[in-house]
C-alpha cells in the first residue's frame, strides 16, 4: 500500500464513518501529505512499513516552522492516521506512538461586549440591500451561536419559524435544533422578504438562505471580510472572527445564568468538555452566582 492509497481510504473513512466535514477531511490529509513530503527521498518510507525513527525525522522536519497549537494538531492527525491503519490491520504499530504534542495552555476566544455587538451591527449601511443582508447574517450568528460553517449551510427549509426553530447541520453532519429568537426572527424575514427575491439564485443555491450577489451560497471567506471591515470601522483593537459572536453567544449566556449543558446542546457540542472552555467568568460574577444559589449564603 502507497501513500496515495492509504489516504484514499482513510479520507474514505474520515466521510464515511466518521462523518467529518470536508474541511476537516482536507485538513487530515494535508498533514498527511506533509509528512509524506518530508521522507519522500527514503524509498522504504511506505505508510505500512514506515518505522519510528523515520517518522520522528519526518514529523521535526515538517512542524519545526510551524506554532505549537499548529504542532499538536498535525501529531494528533498523525496519530490518528496510522491508529487507522493498525485498526484495520495494515501494520502492528502507531509509529506515532511515542511522539508527545506540545503542552498548550487553554486559549480563551476573544469575547465581545453587548455593547461592541450592537457597536457592529449599528455599522452597516442598511441602505442597501447587502447592508440588510449582512444585519441578518450578523444576528444569526449571534443570536443563534452558529459557527460559520453552519451559516453558509443554512437553507430556507430549515427555518422553522412557527415553531420558534431553526434546523442546525453541524459537525460530522449532527442535526440540531436551535431556538430563535424574535429579534433574529424579524431580520431573517425581512431579508427573506425584501432581499432575496430580488436576486436570482444558481440551480444549485435555490434553497441556501444567505446568498452573494451572484445568487451563490456565501463562502466561509466572505463572511470574515464582512467582520473584519466593520471592527475596523468601528476601530475595534479586538481581532475577532465569525466565531467570536459563537463564543460571545454561550459566555452570555453563562453569565446570564444559563445552565452548562443546555449551552452544551445549543452549540452542538459533543463534550461537555468543550463547553467548559466558556468558565472564564470574572471572579465577581462567580461570588454573584455563589451568593444566590448556595444554600449557606
């Protein structure tokens, strides 16, 4: 088995089995190939008889320019990799084995003030119809927690309005369902209303809610340039991203007093290990919650 082979079918157990997203598919084998690269001039080097010591040289060469976060996910990959060929009985060993990742520290997203919320969204030019366009698409992120794949996804028939819902497709194609709020409700409805049936949607875009002026599904790019020009209209010093109105979503709503594992279903996530990420309250607000819940207050 060449390497080729190995990642073909190991890219068709990424889809398949695991139900990865085809980001997260592309991001496993260019890690791969980046291994691949690096021990191409040893012939032995096949994915099937590749030994530790060869792995080893393979992994300083490829991570040694990279940073330390983007050190552990290319291990991690690699374990992952070669754990699938021992599973399916390709080879006896993980040469990834031995290799440790380097130690993180957990990095905390950058949150956003109500205020810088409102801040954002008050700057767009909702004369036109991109500016209406680009309000929805702001407090649909916000007001729902979406990450921005999850945006670009969302289709028309997954507005269940009546029903105070909308059908979320998130990680490993995991349908969720997520309340909307009215004030998300009634800017969806107006762009639904007065700016998309202005544009002519492509054949394959008829049912994709958010699109371009070309009638496409927004691309993931497109959405960060939207943020990114309006922090720097409003001289923001945070840099932020789509997924910092995600982030800022669930602190909010921890703040607020909301349960840990509802905020664990809103986001979809499959841990509730992950929703932990969002207990950097300030120290003032855990006496807060402290003083009104505990019993011996």
């Amino acid at each position: 088995m060449n390497w080729e082979q190995a990642i073909s079918a190991y890219k068709s157990y990424l889809q398949i089995e695991r139900g990865l997203s085809k980001n997260a598919v592309e991001s496993y084998v260019y890690d791969i190939q980046k291994l691949q690269k690096s021990v191409s001039n040893n012939a032995k080097a096949l994915p099937i008889t590749i030994d530790k010591d060869t792995v080893l040289e393979g992994v300083y060469e490829s991570v040694k320019s990279l940073s330390e976060r983007s050190q552990a996910r290319f291990i991690s990959g690699l374990k992952s990799f070669f754990n699938y060929l021992v599973f399916e009985k390709y080879r006896a060993d993980n040469p990834m084995e031995m290799v440790e990742s380097p130690r993180l520290g957990r990095k905390l997203p950058p949150v956003l003030s109500t205020q810088e919320i409102d801040a954002l969204i008050d700057a767009i030019d909702r004369s036109s119809l991109e500016g209406q366009r680009n309000v929805a698409i702001l407090e649909t992120l916000y007001g729902c927690g979406l990450r921005v794949s999850e945006l670009t996804s969302l289709k028309i028939s997954d507005l269940f309005f009546e029903e105070g819902f909308i059908r979320v497709l998130g990680k490993g194609n995991k349908e969720r369902f997520v309340p909307v709020n009215p004030t998300t409700e009634k800017l969806i409805k107006v762009y639904l209303k007065a700016v998309r049936p202005l544009q002519k949607p492509q054949k394959e875009a008829i049912d994709t809610l958010f699109l371009n002026r070309r009638g496409q599904g927004l691309t993931r790019a497109m959405i960060f340039t939207i943020i990114k020009q309006l922090a720097k209209k409003i001289a923001l010093e945070k840099t932020i991203s789509p997924h910092s109105f995600r982030h800022s979503f669930a602190t909010h709503l921890l703040e607020n007093g909301a349960d840990l594992r509802v905020i664990q279903q809103l986001l979809g996530h499959e841990s509730i290990t992950t929703t932990e990420i969002y207990m950097h309250l300030d120290r003032t607000h855990l006496a807060g919650v402290l003083n009104q819940y505990h019993p011996r207050k």
